[in-house]
C-alpha cells in the first residue's frame, strides 16, 4: 500500500479500508476527470499517482485542520471534504504569501530565496498538485524546512524560519 495512503487506512479495518479506497478511487476519477477538462476519466499513470498524492495530501491537511479522524472521514463525503482543504489551502498561501512581503519588505532572507519562493506562488496548483514544493517544480530552495513537509506547508515553514533566524540574528538573547 502507497505510504501515502498509510494514514487513512492503518486504523481501519479490512472492510472500512475496501470502503475507504472505494470512495477514493471515485474521487480520483472525478479529478481526473476535472484535470482533463472532461475529456477523460483516465490519465497516464504518472499524472493519476501526482492527482492521488494532491488528493491524499489535501485530505490529510484538511483532517489536521478540523480535527477528523480516519473513522470519520469515512463517513463523509469525500467531494466536501476536498473542496473544504482546497479553500483551507487557498488561505494558507494568502497567509504565505503575506509572510513572503514582509521578508522582502524587511530584508529577511537573500533574494535568489525569496525569488524562488515568488515562482513557487505563481505555479502552485493547489486544485491537482497541492502536495508539490519548489523542488518537485525544479527550484532550488535551500532546506530551511522539513522535508517532510508538502506544498504550501513546507514554504510556510520555510518562511517562517527565515524570519525567526533573521529575527535571531538582529536581536540576539540576553543571558
């Protein structure tokens, strides 16, 4: 089983997992479907892994931000809870991108960072490849967060090191 699907099954049982990976699936090919502009309900399999990954990432963000547990989650729509994460996601790139201003306004980081962390707003598709960093779109953003960390949440945290470390900088601790 994908790792990426790990969380959303481990605590299942047997049949809420074949229930679960039903429902998923259907999600997949409604994506699918929407990322092909209806042409299609099928994809290369490259494109249909990144589409699960976007899926699941966004899922997974959206249980972690209202608090639903696997067992919950099966009971819901699976359609709503997507489209909740992506308006939840919209906002956390607002707020990114809000943190992005005033380090450029205040000279938090050096300027290849904070350019490269600009393009990365301007690719983001948060619609069907919300999981995606820099590095998955070939920019070269210095580790300054975990790599555990997926798409606007790894800029985010990047972001806010940034500035704590600048922070750390300009007015060290006394003691």
């Amino acid at each position: 089983m994908d790792r990426e699907l790990l969380p959303f099954v481990q605590p299942l049982t047997e049949e809420e997992t074949r229930r679960f990976l039903e429902k998923l699936w259907q999600l997949l090919a409604y994506q699918t479907e929407r990322y092909t502009m209806g042409d299609s309900t099928s994809a290369p399999t490259e494109t249909a892994q990144e589409l699960l990954a976007s899926i699941c990432y966004t899922l997974q963000f959206e249980m972690a931000r209202s608090g639903i547990t696997p067992h919950e989650l099966l009971n819901k729509d699976l359609y709503a809870v997507l489209k909740n994460g992506q308006a939840h996601l919209a906002d956390k790139v607002a707020e990114a991108k809000r943190l992005w201003e005033v380090a450029c306004s205040k000279g938090q980081a050096d300027a290849d960072t904070l350019r490269w962390i600009v393009c990365f707003f301007r690719k983001y598709d948060l619609y069907f490849f919300a999981h995606r960093t820099p590095w998955d779109m070939g920019y070269p953003l210095p580790p300054c967060a975990s790599e555990q960390l997926k798409g606007i949440s790894y800029v985010e945290a990047c972001l806010k090191n940034i500035m704590e470390r600048k922070m750390e900088i300009t007015y060290p601790q006394q003691g």
